[in-house]
C-alpha cells in the first residue's frame, strides 16, 4: 500500500442518513419464542432489583428485572401481578415474564405491597403501576422509551387504567379481568355467568370462593355492624389459600373454616357461612346477591377505582383482552363485557378466549383423552398461539 502524500488532503464521506435499526422480529415469531420459553425457560437471563418512585405520593416499593444477559436496547414490558399473597414471586408469573424476557424484552413486575397483604387499595396500585411504567420507560436500555403493560386478574383494570393516562405506555395486555364489580361479586357468589357474545346461554359454575373471601375481607368493614370478626376470618381463609397455593375449594383449608366458625357467634356464623358454607353447599343465593349489592355499593363510594369503565378515558395505543373460558375466579364474560365497553374508547382492540389458562378450574371435570383431546389440545394451542402473535403486536405500535 503507497503512503499517502503529506501534502494531499481527502475527505472522508459519511451518510448522512439515519441507519435503520434491526427490524422488529414478527409478532407470530416473538409468539413462538413465548411459547418456546413457556415450555423450557430461558436460562441466560438476569435479574436484577429496583427501586420504583409511586407515581404521586407514596413509600417506593420493589420491582423484579429480567432480561435476556448482555443485551443492548430491546423493548420494555412492565407485568402487574393480582391480588396474590406471592406477589411479583408467583411462581405462574415468573414463568410468564421469564418466558416474555426470553423474546428479547426487558421485563419489570412491580410489588404492589398491599395485594400482597389481600388489600384492594386501587389507588395505591394505580401509582405503583404508573411509577413503573415511568421508571422501566427512563432507562437508556428501553427501545423507544415506551413500554407494553399487562395486568392479570385483578391487576388487568388498573393497566387499562394507566394505559389511558401514561405517555409512555405503547400497548396493554389485560389478561383475566372483569368489566362490572358487582357482577363479578356476584358469580363469586352464585357461579352464575352471563350470556356470551355468540349468544350461548349463561352457566351455573362452582367458583373458587377465594374472590369472595377477598371482597368480603375488604368490603366487611364499610357496612354497618360489627362484621370485623367476620372480615378478618375471611382475610385468614384467603391467606392460608394463597400460602398453601391451593383455590378456595380445597379440602385442606376446612379445618381453618371449622376452626374459626367455632369462635364464632351466632349471627357472625351465620354471615361467615354465605362467604364460606359447609363443604358441598353453595351460598343461600337471595342473602348472598342482597349482601353483594350492600358491598359493592360501599366499595364503589370507598374506592371508585375498583370500577374500570367509569374511570376510564380513552385509550390511544393498542389492547389485547386475553381470558381462560374454564375460569372459576372471574368468568370470560366478564372480558367479553370489558371489549364491549372499550369498543369505542380505542382504535385497535382484539379479544381472546383461551381454552388453555384460567385463575382456577374445575378438578371435577377433567379434560377428555384420547384421540378427542389430543385434537381439543392441538386446537386449543394453535389459537392460542395466535391469540399470542396478536397480543405481541403492541410492542411494534
């Protein structure tokens, strides 16, 4: 190679153009890799603790990062738990965000202490949820300082919620959710659903009483009388089932029931056996809908963020609306309810219903064998892939 000649100047040509950025993979390919780390988590993941600042006021609370190890930018999805003695440690929702992290996506689960405590407190959940979305959004390693929300269960209104308010919100997943609280009070009660869009009739279920424990619990104490004694009971129920991982059906938790109910007196037996009756009874229905309308009606005056429809404004970016059809704890009409009211509050709402998850199902009534439920598996798993290639839309808005 001749030197170059001292004297001799040369111009070094850069483009000016911006160079794009690696194509976002499609979204029925961030499906298969879900599903692929549902099946076998990724393992080459960190994971990290945060510091998140509440939106507003508030103590700041924790947060779980994961991400796949030594990645640059990639996107962010911010994943809030339920109403869950685990909270962010959920084993189904580490599994779930692991999996989401294994796409190639930066996930934080905030904390929200008081769910794990079995406290409603919306409000409060409403800034944590905020306070994540922010702090997951700031960081220099976010693409596009946006991020996806999801919400499961209880947490699915409260990411609507946010998503209608927060810049920095791309998308949101509300995965379990409900539309109308009293009508969700009252299938935990009763396990009557309504009609669906298709127009099949409403079923009578056996729900899993740990909804109605919960609401109890919380709702108790804003009537009138003296119904602590009964709320705290229904708060030890709750507990005890989310400590042992087990739905309010179960027999292990009888022993507790019989126990407290011995303490009791009279007429707190009597208001403890419509949340909790022997086992193989269900609640007398006309007292259990009169005390679900009573309870609601406080709750609405309390805490008028338990009610997502009313408080929400428009939603500018993408929903995905995802609910397991064998749910015992909230039921799929209840998401069917939810996309008809979002109908005109967004411009890119798609629903699903899954055959696959559900909070709890009924062990009574297994899935069928054989050749049948092989093909009844199959099918189920393919819409449900593309109820997942639909969901993974959002990251590209």
């Amino acid at each position: 190679m001749r030197d170059l000649d001292p004297g001799t100047s040369f111009i070094l040509a850069v483009d000016p153009r911006p160079h794009p950025r690696p194509a976002m993979p499609h979204p029925l390919h961030l499906a298969l890799r879900f599903a692929r780390g549902w099946s076998n988590p990724p393992r080459r993941l960190t994971e990290s603790e945060l510091r998140i600042e509440p939106f507003g006021e508030g103590d700041p609370v924790a947060g779980t990062l994961l991400a796949p190890a030594g990645s640059g930018p990639l996107p962010g999805w911010v994943v809030l738990h339920g109403i869950t003695r685990k909270g962010r440690r959920h084993p189904m929702l580490l599994r779930f965000t692991r999996a989401l992290a294994g796409t190639g996506a930066r996930v934080l689960i905030p904390e929200v202490p008081e769910w794990v405590d079995l406290d409603l407190a919306p409000a409060r959940a409403h800034s944590i949820v905020r306070g994540a979305v922010q702090a997951l959004a700031t960081r220099g390693d976010v693409e596009g300082a946006r991020v996806a929300l999801t919400g499961f269960s209880f947490g699915g209104p409260q990411a609507l919620l946010a998503a209608s308010m927060a810049d920095e919100v791309r998308g949101v997943l509300a995965w379990g959710s409900y539309a109308d609280l009293e009508r969700t009070v009252d299938f935990h009660f009763t396990g009557e659903d309504e009609f669906d869009e298709a127009g099949v009739p409403g079923r009578v279920l056996r729900p899993d009483p740990y909804g109605r424990w919960v609401v109890g619990a919380n709702c108790l104490p804003l009537l009138e009388g003296e119904l602590t004694p009964v709320a705290r009971a229904l708060h030890a129920l709750a507990a005890r089932a989310g400590d042992l991982s087990v739905d309010g059906r179960s027999p292990e938790l009888e022993g507790l029931r019989e126990e407290i109910r011995g303490k009791m007196t009279p007429s707190h037996r009597e208001l403890l056996d419509l949340f909790a009756p022997p086992e193989g009874r269900r609640p007398e229905r006309s007292a259990a809908l009169e005390l679900s309308r009573r309870m609601t009606a406080a709750a609405r005056q309390a805490h008028p963020l338990l009610d997502p429809i009313p408080n929400l404004a428009p939603i500018p970016v993408p929903v995905r609306l995802l609910h397991g059809r064998d749910d015992l704890l909230i039921p799929y009409t209840e998401t069917l309810a939810l996309a008809r009211a979002l109908h005109d509050r967004t411009s890119d709402l798609k629903t699903g219903i899954t055959g696959l998850f559900a909070h709890s199902r009924d062990r009574e009534d297994p899935p069928p064998g054989g050749i049948r439920g092989m093909v009844a598996r199959s099918r189920d798993a393919l819409h449900f892939l593309g109820m997942l290639s639909r969901a993974f839309e959002i990251v590209r808005a």
